[in-house]
C-alpha cells in the first residue's frame, strides 16, 4: 500500500480499529443524532482485474479523500470479482461517491487505468441505524436501469504517454524485400527492464474494433495503409531510462528481426526515430530502416484535477441540433464579409444575438506564451508609414515569433480578388470588442456563459504531397497546458469543446484533462486542399476510429464528405460508437443546408453568417436557459 493512502487506510475496515482518522468525526461528535457509522462499500466487477490493479474508492467526504487520488481508499479483494472495505463516516448527510481501478509504480504513485464517468456520482443515503443496509454496488453501473457500464481511462498524473506511430506512408526502407517484407509483418513493443505501472497498448484501427488492447505475443499484423499505434503509459521517473525492443515477426510467427530503442532519445514532445532494424538470424545485418514518429504525452503541469465529476463525454442526446457560429459570425478577410471582423468578441456576440448556441474560435500561442484568438497561423504586414500597393510589398510573420505587446501594433492586411486591403490593428480599434487578436482568458470572461464555445487549438500539419502548413517551434505540450490553463480556470460552468485538426494534439488533451469533451477536426476527402500525410485525417471513418481508440467525444469533419446518397449512413456509423458529428465548411453556408445536415443527423452544425442562416423558427440560444446552465456548475474546481 502506499504511503500516500496511509490516511485513508487508517478509516478502513473492521470494527475492531479504534481512532479512524476521519475529521468529519470531530465535527459531529457532540452532535447525539448524527453519529459516526462504519458503512460498508462492497462492489462486484464483470471481469477480473489484472494482478497489478486494485480498486479505489473517493467521495465528497474528508475520509473517502475528498475526490482527490492521492488520498483514495482501497478496497480489499474479497475473491476474484468482489471487493469491500468499511469507512466511518457521518450518519446524518448524503454522500456521494465513485470506484476506480489503479495501479501503483515503483514510487508509490497511482495511475488511474480506469474510473466510473457518470455525470452525477454514486449516491448514499443517511443511516441514522447501528445496522446500515450496504448495496452491492457493480462497477461501472451507477443504478439498475443501466444497461452498459459508464466507464473510461483516467488521466495523467504521475505518469507519461508515449505513443509509436504507425499512420503514414513509405515509413519501411528494405534491403531485401525477400529477407523482410514491410507488407506481411507482426510488430511488437517490448520493454527490456521490467517496471512497476508500465504498461504497452495498442490500437490497430478499425472500425469498431479500434479500443487500446493489450499486444498480442507474437505481435500486431501490419501491412501498408494500416493505422497502427503502440501506446506506452510509464512513470515519469522512467523517461529517461526506459529501454524497448521492437520486434518483427513474420506472419507464421517466426522473429525476423528487432530494433533497439530508448526513451531518452525521445526529444520534445514529437519527432521522428530513426531505427535500423537488425537481422535476429544475423544481428550485423540490417533488415530494413523505419522511420517511426513518436509523441510523448505529459501530465497536466499547473493544478491537479480529480474524480468529481467530467464533462469529457457529456452530450446527452436529448439536445437538438446545434447552430455553431464560424469565427463568430463568419469568415471576414473575403468580399462580401459580415460587419464584425472573424474571432473578436463582437463577432462572437453577434453570432449570439442571432441565436447560435455556440461559437468556433481559433486559438494560438505567442512568443511569450500568451493564447490568442486569430484563424491563420500568421498574418501579413508592414511597417508603419509604408504606402503598400501591391500583395508582394507585404511581409508575412508567424504568430508563435511575435510577443503580445507587439503583435497588438502590427498593421494587419489581406489580399481580397487580387486587391490589398488594410484593416485596423488591435491597437487602433477604439471599441473593445472589435479588436483582433483578443486573448483566450479575455473571451472567456466577457462572453455569456450561455454561448457554448468550441476551443481549436491550432497546430500545423505535414502535408501528403511533403512541407507544413507552417513551422511551430512551440513545444506541444507546453502549448496544450498554457490553454487548458486559461480554460480550466475562467471557461468553466459553460458548454466548451475542444478540437483539433493534429491527432496527437487531441490525445493530449484528452489524457492531460478530464473535465472537456475533445474532438477530432478532419477534412476529410475533399478536392478543395492537399491531403495531410497523418492516414488518420484522411477520410470520415480513419477519424471515427481515431476517436474511439482514444476516448475522444467524437469528431468534426468536413461538409464535403456528406453530400452524397451515403450521408445519412456515415452519421449514424459514428452515431453507433456514441460519438458526437459536428459538421462544418462553406458546404454548411446556407439556410437550406443547415436544414439538411440537421436532417441526416448531425450533432450540431457549424457555418458563416448566423445572422443570414440560423433557421427562421429558431427563437433563442439552445444554452440560455439556467437550469441547463446548472449542469455545468460542477465544472469549477477553483
């Protein structure tokens, strides 16, 4: 047991155990009608747990650790399906608790593997009895009506992410394609040193077959076109010391041969390994070269969160469908653009005052490490006093090298039909709310809490045909926990998702956080852009899988995927997962085409101009009501 659950030990079991530790105790003492009681928790799991994992136990109460996990208590394994444990607690109150499954490492520190998610915890009723009447609880299934458990992986604490991805193309250089064929291969991770809360996942997806999965012993068949990524969850203290082997096997299970790697040459967040991979026959002669991209998830650096409550898979399907505002009230450096400049708090609120009940907005990273709210990742200039004419008299700078301070006093121009237009930097708009580049936390706190917001954090992506969108010398992770920052702590107790064209940014924010749904941003199969090179972004049903294998709350694909006869059908296969479908692009900028993708079975619908295209009928914000408001207090932790 460890030393961080020595407090909660202390308030468990037996009748015989005196001073139980609980404060709750010294509150009530001299109180003769609401004692302390020894309540009984005795639950009953479907399938066995692993031999490394034990059952916690937290709640609202100082003795069942607050919701906090360092100060959970364990269950004792009663036999291989049933687990108990006894707690003092207060008789006269309602209590309100959950189970979870974890695993300890070598330090003592837990790792949450997984944990009942229902919105609204368990419930125990006051005992004023000596004798309590003690449920038999099941894991997973808060009440009897349930017919599915409502459960799903922890998030990071103490522990790191590493993910192997197989998800792109020409990844095998072969020397002989007969020696080693990248086409007909099993692969496997194999860690060297054996390490307490490390554990190696996969997730080979396919449609409804993408959930992580431990790895088969002879490994996973991958062939070209195939997703494949090993999942590695270990201890921080083993970042840099950490050995694996990955190990390829024919498809009669044969090893034709291994590579050698270590997380200490994992740099950053995400990179590219290089790996030789070694005949097994003939160690000095080498098979074929891999190119293996990597991402490394780490926790959330700035508070720890708990077992409360989450919202990461809130989306309860009584809602209709929803009216989201692009950039507000639309598009702006175009002909024909709304009176609000795109991603500024008028555009956000105009959007509002025709009824949408959410909004997109972009969000990027300055220099100094400031979230601010603009589309592109850069923006073209000037300097002041400089006539410009003509579009090549421009300059053109990325967000992520300028400070905040100075990106406020950049002149900003586009180039509309060939014509260079200038519009007013943040700094020479007198109104407030029209000003460009707002900050995140700014947004956050001016808008209604009765405007939904979809938060999409921008990070550049290789394309198919070679080169980025642009460069990013941010490190990711860092970019991912400066917004959840903000987020976390002025956008709770309204409706908020995140979401993401970049795969691996969305698994970090749904492993670093669990309070915020996350979706998967796609364009899909279109003529209208190049391919991305991840196989993931590549059509509807690559990023569905992608969703399931990670938990995500589901996806937003692009319009153009669902213009066809088979539209109705692609909804509904995403619909089956228990996924959410926010469909967006110019294909969505109609009145009649937000009535159609309502009518297929979209979960919400996100288009320009609110003010020309919200349906007639529509009479207010689906959010702006305060009992629906009241289910999203709980977000709060500050």
């Amino acid at each position: 047991m460890s030393e961080q659950c020595a407090d909660a030990a202390a308030a468990i079991s037996a009748t015989s155990y005196g001073n139980t530790g609980n404060e709750l105790i010294e509150s009530s003492s001299g109180t003769s009608n609401c004692k302390p009681t020894l309540r009984k928790f005795n639950v009953r799991l479907e399938t066995p747990l692993a031999p490394e994992e034990q059952l916690g136990l937290t709640g609202d109460a100082k003795a069942l650790g607050e919701w906090q996990l360092s100060r959970c208590v364990p269950l004792e394994r009663m036999d291989e399906l049933t687990w108990q444990t006894h707690v003092r607690l207060q008789s006269c109150r309602q209590l309100e608790y959950r189970y979870f499954v974890y695993v300890e490492n070598a330090a003592g520190y837990k790792q949450i593997r997984r944990w009942e998610t229902h919105f609204k915890p368990r419930v125990l009723d006051p005992c004023m009895d000596q004798h309590c009447h003690s449920p038999l609880d099941v894991f997973g299934l808060a009440s009897v009506d349930e017919r599915s458990a409502q459960v799903h992986r922890g998030w990071l604490n103490h522990e790191a992410i590493v993910q192997l991805k197989f998800n792109g193309e020409k990844m095998f250089q072969v020397h002989d394609i007969e020696t080693f064929d990248p086409q007909h291969v099993q692969l496997k991770i194999v860690p060297v040193e054996e390490t307490a809360g490390l554990v190696v996942e996969y997730s080979k997806q396919l449609y409804g077959k993408s959930q992580l999965q431990l790895q088969p012993a002879h490994g996973v068949s991958y062939t070209k076109g195939d997703i494949v990524i090993f999942h590695i969850t270990l201890p921080l203290d083993r970042m840099m010391l950490q050995n694996f082997r990955l190990e390829c096997y024919s498809l009669a299970q044969e090893l034709l041969g291994s590579a050698s790697l270590s997380a200490s040459q994992l740099a950053g967040s995400e990179g590219l390994l290089q790996l030789h991979i070694k005949s097994a026959q003939r160690p000095e002669e080498t098979l074929a070269r891999l190119r293996l991209p990597y991402v490394v998830v780490q926790p959330y650096q700035y508070s720890p969160l708990d077992f409360k409550t989450t919202y990461a898979h809130y989306w309860p399907r009584s809602w209709p469908n929803l009216d989201v505002g692009h950039r507000g009230n639309g598009k702006s450096y175009i002909a024909d653009a709304p009176l609000e400049r795109e991603n500024t708090i008028a555009s956000f609120l105009s959007a509002y005052s025709h009824y949408a009940d959410m909004v997109e907005l972009d969000v990027h990273l300055t220099a100094d490490g400031i979230p601010v709210i603009y589309h592109d990742f850069g923006l073209r200039t000037a300097p002041p006093g400089k006539q410009i004419e003509k579009p090549e008299q421009l300059e053109y700078v990325l967000i992520k090298d300028i400070n905040y301070e100075l990106l406020k006093r950049l002149r900003i121009f586009s180039v509309v039909n060939g014509k260079v237009m200038e519009y007013p930097a943040h700094n020479a708009e007198p109104r407030p709310d029209h000003r460009i580049f707002p900050r995140l936390v700014e947004v956050l706190q001016q808008l209604p809490k009765s405007l939904g917001i979809d938060v999409e954090i921008k990070w550049p992506q290789r394309r198919q045909g070679g080169g980025t969108e642009a460069e990013q010398t941010i490190d990711k992770n860092f970019f991912a926990d400066r917004v959840l920052y903000e987020v976390i702590q002025f956008g709770c107790g309204r409706p908020l998702i995140f979401s993401s064209f970049d795969a691996d940014m969305c698994t970090m924010l749904r492993f670093k956080q669990n309070i915020f749904p996350v979706m998967f941003l796609t364009q899909g199969e279109t003529k209208k852009w190049q391919p991305f090179s991840d196989l993931r972004t590549r059509n509807f049903l690559a990023a569905v899988n992608n969703a399931q294998a990670f938990e995500l709350a589901g996806t937003a694909p692009h319009a153009e995927d669902f213009l066809g006869e088979n539209a109705a059908h692609m909804l509904q296969q995403a619909h089956v997962q228990g996924q959410i479908t926010v469909v967006w692009g110019d294909d969505c900028n109609s009145k009649e085409r937000v009535k159609y993708f309502t009518e297929i079975g979209a979960t919400a619908t996100c288009y320009d101009r609110s003010d020309l295209h919200v349906p007639e009928t529509k009479q207010r914000s689906f959010f702006n009501s305060s009992a629906l408001l009241a289910e999203f207090e709980a977000q709060c932790r500050i």
